[in-house]
C-alpha cells in the first residue's frame, strides 16, 4: 500500500466546493475551489505516483481520506469523478452551506464505493450554529448515500468519544483499516 499526503496552504479554497461565508469574522473566506483541486489529484498527482511507484491504479485500491473540510472534499469527489472506489470522511465539515441540498440533487457516480464516515460524539456541541448542524448533517448524509449504494455493507458510520480534534491521527489509521480490510 502506497500512502501519499497531500497537504493545502488554502484549505478554505481547496476542500469547499462552492463560495461560503466564513465560520467566523476572522476566519479564512471558504471560496469553493474544491474541482480545480480534486482535478489536480486525481488528473496530475495520481498518475504521476501510478507512473513512478508499484500501485494498483485500479477504482477497487483507490482511496481518498480527509478530516474536517478535507472530508468534505473526499465526500465531494464522489458526485465529480468515479476513479476513488474508497472515500473517509472523518469529522467531515458536512455542516457547509449547501452540502445536503447538493447531495438531494445530484447522484454519486460510483455506486460500488465504500465510504467510512466518522464524527466525534461533542462535534455538536459547538458555539457554532452552523458547525453544530453537522451530528444532523452526518446522519443526513448517511441516509442519502445509502440510497444510492449497492448495499448498505459499503458504509461504516463510528461515532468517537471527543471532539473535533480528538485523536485524529487515531481516526486516520481507523477509516484506513475499514477501507483497505486491514482489519482482517
């Protein structure tokens, strides 16, 4: 298995899929440039590793992971391309503007994936309005991929003890294990 970590400078572009207010009054414009980067992962960076290392390039050993608005990101993906046969969102930002509206109107395009969903069980209990939404917008989305999964064996929803920045390189090595069967 081939890992390979892609980092962003500009998160707030990067991982949102069209432009929203900010969470905050300081905080970074979410400016939804989530295509432009989901084509540069999977058009440029991933051939490039399937060139230069061992991989199997195929749907079935392809993954994409993210936490927070990365998860976001990976979730997206599944709605702009059907190369990822395997998609983690931990402590997805699923509250986002617009988020179970688009999912309502559009249709993943791989229906054989299978797709981790983790949240931590205090998630909710933000000061956040909008960031307290997403325990709801978790199991929203849950219920609509499930509508469109070929079985409902290809979704694992953990809930975890703390909160958004709870154990987090814990919950990384959790979805890898679900996603990859390493668990076996």
């Amino acid at each position: 298995m081939i890992l390979v970590d892609i980092l962003s400078n500009y998160w707030g572009a990067d991982f949102t899929p069209w432009p929203a207010p900010s969470i905050d009054k300081k905080g970074e414009k979410f400016t939804g440039e989530a295509n432009k980067y989901l084509k540069a992962v999977i058009n440029v960076i991933k051939p490039f590793i399937d060139i230069n290392y061992r991989t199997k390039p195929d749907v079935e050993n392809t993954a994409m992971i993210g936490y927070s608005l990365g998860g976001l990101a990976a979730l997206y993906s599944l709605y702009n391309d059907n190369t990822i046969g395997r998609i983690g969102c931990m402590s997805g930002s699923l509250w986002y503007d617009g988020w179970i509206k688009y999912m309502e109107e559009h249709q993943i395009l791989n229906t054989n994936v299978k797709i981790y969903l983790s949240l931590g069980r205090n998630e909710e209990l933000s000061r956040n309005a909008r960031i307290a939404k997403v325990g709801m917008c978790f199991d929203k989305t849950k219920s609509l991929l499930l509508q469109e999964v070929k079985n409902p064996n290809q979704i694992f929803y953990e809930l975890n003890q703390g909160g958004h920045f709870t154990d987090i390189a814990h919950r990384h090595f959790q979805a890898l294990l679900w996603l990859m069967h390493l668990d076996n």
